[in-house]
C-alpha cells in the first residue's frame, strides 16, 4: 500500500535557467519540451503517479507562463472541442489543475537566491509530514524514482535523496554523499558536500533532483547562510541534520537525463525520439545519411 506519509511534492521552479539562454529569455526553462511534453508535466505526471496530494509550485512572476501551462485553460479546451480535436482537449483537462481545488499552489520567490531558499518558500504551503522536492530539469525515465522512494521510505526516516554514483571527474556538477553503509538500495549517509572537487569528493554518488525532506528542513533553512556560489543551498541544510535525523541515498532504477544541459536534453530527446513512431523514421534517415542530414 502507498505511504501517506508523504503528501506534498514542491517544485523550484523560479531559477533564472541562464544555461538555457537566449531560449529561456522568454520561455521558463522548466516549460522547454521534450519532444512534445514541457519538463514540468513530466515532474507533475510523476508526483501524480506517486500518490502526492498537493503540488506546490515555487514560481517567479516572470514566470506566469507555467502556471498557465499548470492550471486549467476551459476556453482553450472549449475551442480545441469546436474545431474537432477532443481528444487534445482530453489530454489538456487531464493534465491540468482545477482552479477552484486546494491540491495546487503557487507561491512566489521574488528573487532565485538558490534552491534552499526556493524550497523555504513553500514552507507555508505544505501539508503536514515529510515533503518531496522534484527538480523538474532532471528528467527521470522508464521507471517513477518519486514512486519508488515514497516505498522506500520509512517513518522518520529523516532526510532521503535520489543518488547515482557518477565518475570521480564529474562530482563537481552534483552534491554528493559522505557514505557510511549500504543496505539493498539504500545507502546510510553522515553528510553531504556541494559540488566538491574530485580530490574532495566524500564518494562518488551523486544527489540528483528528487528529494523526500523530514519537515525540520524548514527550520534550518530559516537560519541558513549562503553556501556554495553565494545561494542559500538546500544540500547544506540536508547534511546539517544527516547525523541527528538521519539521511540515506536511494538508488532509484530509472533513467536520468539531465536537461538543464543541452546535451542532456538532446539525449532525452533523441531516447523518446527512438519510441516514437512519428519520429523513429527521421533518426533511422539520420543515422543513415552520409553526411548527415534532417532536410526533408
Ligand atoms: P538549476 O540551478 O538547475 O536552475 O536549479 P537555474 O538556476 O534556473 O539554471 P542555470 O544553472 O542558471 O542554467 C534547479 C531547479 O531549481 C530552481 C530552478 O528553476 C530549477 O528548476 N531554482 C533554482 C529555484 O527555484 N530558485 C533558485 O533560486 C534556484
């Protein structure tokens, strides 16, 4: 049976996207689609699917247009109904919020000083209990991590992050844990260090963006001072409480594409791109063009 214990997903989703630029001058880079799907639907399908009940979103006003991709659009289904595409509408009111439910919300972080302050934002919108925090750019596929890890994870078992190991020379692009023993797929941890150099490197597994943070993470981020590259960060928070409340990596099985890259989000599209029957045939035409080439 799923836990309720973890009722709440957040979603940072205020951050200024600056890798993604010109592209995210004007469009969030959380709405930047894979194929056809935009980043954030993709965090909310997995939320959903987990069982969360409330979505909190940690948005910028800048940003507007994610909650109008969120929330529901009733003329624009009506429209879509008119000009004979039902089945589109249908997939617009599924995916959508309703405006009159309290299972969303929309706060405001009027200025990205880093994602622990991102995350101290919601801090009013939450339900009781543990919260899960999904960063929606790290795209995970073929299976639910969110899912898995509410399983997996156990009352008060204080703080549990998503980990994969990577290799030595790329610990400075993640947080990484100080690991201290394993059982099955989850590894006890006494600390967490932000984008450590190779030679400081505690281990080589990564944290990458999905959480499930015991509630007194808002206490101490109340009271946290900026860390690495001057942001209030959420891995120092987490590692502050590792020893008294506990903190685990969860080795989920899906596959992560990190699509705050460029590279990332190619690699996400082409591997969706090859499950798709409209678009196999153009990388199979790719791959077979000497030299390559997409002209039609
Ligand atoms: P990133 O560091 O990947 O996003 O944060 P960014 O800062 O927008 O992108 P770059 O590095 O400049 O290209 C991960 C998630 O946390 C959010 C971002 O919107 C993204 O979804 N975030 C980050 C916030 O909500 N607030 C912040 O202050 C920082």
């Amino acid at each position: 049976m799923m836990s309720k214990q973890v009722r709440t997903a957040i979603f940072p989703v205020a951050g200024l996207g600056t890798r993604f630029l010109p592209a995210t001058k004007a469009t969030p880079k959380e709405l930047l689609p894979v194929l056809d799907t935009p980043l954030i639907q993709y965090a909310i399908d997995e939320a959903r699917d987990a069982g969360i009940e409330r979505m909190v979103f940690v948005s910028h006003p800048s940003k507007s247009a994610i909650e109008r991709h969120v929330m529901d659009d009733a003329a624009l289904r009506a429209e879509l109904k008119a000009r004979g595409k039902p089945a589109i509408a249908a997939v617009l009111e599924e995916n959508a919020f309703c405006h009159t439910s309290d299972d969303v919300s929309f706060v405001m972080q009027h200025e990205p000083l880093g994602l622990g302050h991102a995350v101290l934002c919601a801090k009013d919108a939450v339900l009781p209990g543990a919260v899960a925090v999904l960063l929606p750019d790290d795209l995970i596929l073929e299976q639910n991590c969110l899912k898995e890890m509410v399983a997996a994870y156990a009352e008060g078992a204080g703080h549990m992050v998503a980990s994969m190991q990577v290799p030595l020379e790329d610990t400075a692009k993640y947080g990484v844990l100080a690991v201290t023993g394993r059982s099955g797929r989850l590894l006890q941890a006494d600390g967490m260090v932000e984008k450590p150099k190779p030679q400081q490197a505690p281990s080589r597994h990564a944290v990458v963006g999905r959480y499930i943070l015991d509630p007194i993470v808002f206490d101490r981020l109340e009271n946290q001072t900026p860390g690495a590259g001057g942001e209030i960060q959420l891995t120092d928070a987490i590692a502050s409480d590792a020893k008294n409340c506990g903190l685990s990596g969860f080795s989920f099985s899906g596959r992560r594409f990190d699509c705050g890259s460029k590279a990332g989000m190619l690699r996400a599209t082409l591997h969706l791109a090859a499950q798709d029957p409209e678009c196999a045939d153009v990388l199979r035409d790719f791959e077979a063009a000497s030299p390559p080439s997409f002209a039609a």
